[in-house]
C-alpha cells in the first residue's frame, strides 16, 4: 500500500476509532526483561516473561510478537504515521520501544505524528468527537533520536544513563515523568520494596483485601503507572510468594507479619531475583533507588537501625 495515514497504539483499544491502518504494537515493555538481539532473542525472551507472569500460552503469545514487529515494515507505505501513545509508563515505555526501531528508516522522516494527551486520561476514555477533534503535532527527527537513546537506556543494565536522561529537557512530553516512575520500582534503599510493591502493601494495609478492590485503589492512586489486573496479579504474587511472604497469598489478603514489619522500617525486603527492563533486581543487583537525593544508587543500604539485609 502506498499513501494514506497509518494509526499506531499499544493495544486494541482504538481500533475503529482513528484514522486509517491500525498498527497494535503491545509488548509491555515496562515490565520484564528487554535484552536480546532483535528479532528473534528478544521476541523469544518477551513471549517467554508475558507467558509466564500474565498466564498466556508461549505460541500464542510469541505469534503475536512476531506479527506485531514484523508488521511495522509496511509503515514505508503510508504518508501520514500517527503515534497514539499517553502520558504512562506502559505507553511511553512502548513509544521508545517503537521510536528505536523506527530510528533505522530515516526515509519516515517528515512522516511521523505524535498525538496529543491531556495527562490525565488514556485514549480510550474519550469521546468520538474529543479523539476527532485532537491535532497531532510533528514527530521531529530529533524526537526519534531520543526516543532510541531512552529506549538503549532503558535496557542497560546499569540505569544511570536513563537517570540523567529524566532529568534532560526531552522533545517527547511525557517521557521523562514516566522514566522515573519505572525507575521507582527499583528497590528503594529505604526498605528494599519497589514503589508498585510498597503501593499494594500499602493498600492492603488500609484495607484493600480483594483484587478487585486493590485495583481500584491503585488505578486512582498513580496516573503515571495505572497498573493493569495482570500487572496487579503479578505484584501480588510476587509479594505472597515463599515461607518469607509479606502479604497472605489468598484473599482476603491481608498483610504477614513479615511485611507489617517492613512497613514499619523495623525489617527490609530483599527480593526475588528479576530483570527490571535491563537491571538486575535482587541478591545480586546492585541497583537501588533514593528517594532522598531522588535518584538510583549503586551504594548498597546501610546496616542500621534495619538491621541486615535480608
């Protein structure tokens, strides 16, 4: 095909309510890990964690992947690229996915939209008329480039090139608000949980004893990561796992003694071995985020009145 516009989002929500082609390009990239040479390394480790963690059969979800990326080539065919993507970690985070793969077409140059977002609501929310009447401002080259230098951040092992990078004036709107919200979800020095963890604990603290009530909570509680069921099932598993959980595995959740404890700074949580994007989290990482000097740090936690790690 050749001219015409072309929509690209990360998901299914819009599809029959924007222009032209509909290209879906949902990896979720904020979560998991994302090293591996492309295609076929990364979509195999992609389809590996998604099947895993949000309980999807392997195939199925590697086909999709597959068709996803691949699908991207025929963007050479359209005049007019339409980038649908919010103001959350989950979008932004797919962005720069997006803008890193795009970075090697240069000929797409002049051709790239990036639509507006009002900061607080996703796409799907709006009515006809508001997605109707939005005008996309143009994508620079410039914008793309940093797109793909936040993306080369994102998966580093070492995250304090994305650190710095939020703290940069950048040419997409919304990035560097979403980069230091991925970057909270590191373990913080203060107490070793994520933000994400500390919110669910929190919640269920104040009494959020069901899934769906801790979704309600948490969708309302952080605009920038609105966590999705499956995101919130996975925290939740991830915290009620083990002889040392810090929440109860079954609902009524409520929190163990173990995790009262770390919520009450007298123990710290050392967690389970994952990839956050590139970093390490866990025995082994080296990473942490302060919220102090709001910022990662690669200078373990003290030995304080928390006691030792572990």
């Amino acid at each position: 095909m050749s001219g015409g516009a072309a929509s690209i989002r990360c998901g299914d929500d819009l599809r029959g309510r924007v222009p032209g082609a509909y290209f879906c390009l949902a990896d979720p990239v904020c979560q998991g890990p994302v090293h591996g040479e492309f295609p076929e390394e990364y979509i195999a480790r992609r389809a590996g964690f998604v099947a895993a963690h949000y309980g999807a059969d392997l195939g199925e979800v590697r086909e999709r992947l597959l068709g996803e990326y691949a699908a991207l080539r025929e963007l050479a065919g359209y005049n007019r690229i339409l980038l649908w993507f919010e103001h959350d970690l989950w979008d932004q985070a797919v962005l720069i996915r997006l803008l890193s793969l795009l970075a090697d077409w240069p000929a797409l140059a002049g051709r790239l939209w990036l639509m507006p977002c009002d900061g607080v609501r996703p796409f799907a929310e709006y009515t006809q008329a508001e997605l109707d009447a939005l005008v996309p401002a143009a994508l620079p080259w410039a914008a793309v480039e940093a797109g793909a230098e936040a993306w080369q951040a994102f998966a580093d092992p070492d995250p304090t090139a994305l650190d710095r990078l939020s703290r940069r004036a950048l040419p997409l709107p919304h990035l560097a608000r979403a980069i230091r919200r991925h970057l909270q979800d590191l373990p913080w020095v203060t107490d070793g949980l994520g933000l994400t963890e500390r919110q669910v604990m929190q919640a269920v603290a104040e009494g959020a004893r069901s899934e769906d009530a801790l979704f309600r909570r948490l969708r309302g509680a952080d605009p920038v990561f609105p966590v999705t069921d499956l995101i919130l099932r996975d925290v939740l598993k991830r915290l009620s796992t083990g002889t040392r959980r810090l929440v109860s595995r079954d609902p009524p959740h409520a929190l163990a003694p173990r995790g009262a404890a770390i919520l009450g700074g007298e123990e710290r949580y050392v967690p389970a071995p994952r990839l956050h994007a590139g970093v390490v989290v866990g025995p082994g990482g080296g990473w942490w985020w302060n919220p102090r000097a709001a910022g990662v740090t690669d200078r373990p936690p003290g030995r304080g009145a928390m006691g030792l790690l572990g």
